[in-house]
C-alpha cells in the first residue's frame, strides 16, 4: 500500500500543476518555467502543511486524499499567484 501522505504530496504537486496549465491556457505568452517550478514548490510546501494539519490516515482512503491534495495544491498556488499580481 501507498503511503497516503505521499500520495497527498502527489496530488498536490498535480493541483499545482493544473493551475499553470490553466494560467497558461488563457495567456498568450510562452511556457515559462521558472513559474512552473514556483508552482511546484507552493504545491509541495501546502501539501507538507495538509500532512501536518490532517490526519490523512483517517480521511477513508486514497480517493479522498487525492481529492485533498489537489484542491491544496491548485488553491494554494491561485492564491500565490493573486497576490503577486497586486
């Protein structure tokens, strides 16, 4: 079995992931990896602080830490890149 804070990490990294992905989509400029990088590094950093707040073991399994870690990874860099923007 997986650990489930691992996979929590995972789907984080994944949310953050999907948030560029969506920046990109509606900006006309180029891939920019540095943004890329940023992102998955507030990904991990919220899924590291998810870990600490949740008890991931008693969430009912790998679907709902996944569900978790998703909406940690893609709120968490919104809100990153909003307030850079202001």
């Amino acid at each position: 079995m997986v650990d489930l804070e691992i996979v929590l990490i995972g789907a984080a990294l994944a949310g953050a992931s999907l948030n560029v992905i969506r920046g990109n989509l509606k900006d006309s400029t180029a891939f920019k990896p540095r943004l890329f990088a940023g992102a998955l590094i507030t990904g991990t950093v919220a899924a590291l602080a998810a870990v600490q707040v949740f008890d991931v073991t008693t969430l009912g399994g790998i679907a709902q830490t996944v569900l978790l870690g998703l909406l940690t990874g893609f709120s968490a860099d919104v809100t990153i890149s909003k307030l850079k923007n202001k």
